[in-house]
C-alpha cells in the first residue's frame, strides 16, 4: 500500500484508505470459486453469439454444416437459422453456455460427442 500511497496523484488517497480496511477485514468474500460452464438445449432461434455447439449439426443427408465446439458468430448464426427454415431441421440443439466472465469454454474444440442430439 505504501507504493500506491507514495505515486502522488495516480491513485485517489481516499480510495486507497477504503481499500485498506478490506484487506485488514477477517471476512473477505471468496472469490476463488470456479463458476461452471453450462450445457442444455436451447430453441434455434434463441441461440445468441458466444454460445458453443454441443453437438454436431448436419443436414438430413448427412453433411456436417456445423461442428461440435464451433463458436457462435454471426454467420454461423446466418447459417443455423437458414438452415433451420428448412425441411427436417431441429427444434433445439445441444449449446454450451460459458461461464460469466469466460472467454473460451473448456473442452471446446475436443471434437464430435456421442450421443449428439442431431447426429
């Protein structure tokens, strides 16, 4: 504390003394908890950018558009809503959830997994 208080005019002093009571309090918050990524069904039209597949996505043929782990961004949100306007499309799809505050979703990216929902 003694570094900040010594940078005269980086650091508002009062804002600094607050700081200083909440590291001499003995009940911190915990802020070390591990908040966890969240995996479910969501309806097509309301999958939203930052989303992640948690499935495969393929046409009624068989053809791979979308694949398990892929992000959502804009055009693959333009590709899921085309192709859910046509025959044969889901209803919902299996999406990962990132956690709040998370960039990347761990296991993103490891590939197609069993049981996709329309595989």
């Amino acid at each position: 504390m003694e570094t900040l208080r010594s940078r005269w005019g980086w650091y508002d002093l009062e804002l600094l003394d607050r700081f200083a009571e909440l590291l001499t309090r003995d009940e911190l918050p915990d802020c070390t908890e591990q908040l966890e990524d969240e995996e479910r069904e969501v309806p097509v039209d309301e999958i939203q950018s930052g989303m992640i597949f948690g499935q495969n996505v393929k046409t009624p043929t068989g053809m791979l558009i979308i694949a398990h782990g892929q992000p959502v961004t804009a055009g693959v949100l333009a590709r899921i809503q085309n192709f859910s306007a046509g025959a044969g499309a889901p209803g919902a799809l299996r999406m990962i959830l990132p956690a709040p505050g998370r960039r990347t979703v761990r296991g993103a990216f490891s590939g197609p997994r069993s049981g996709a929902f329309v595989d």
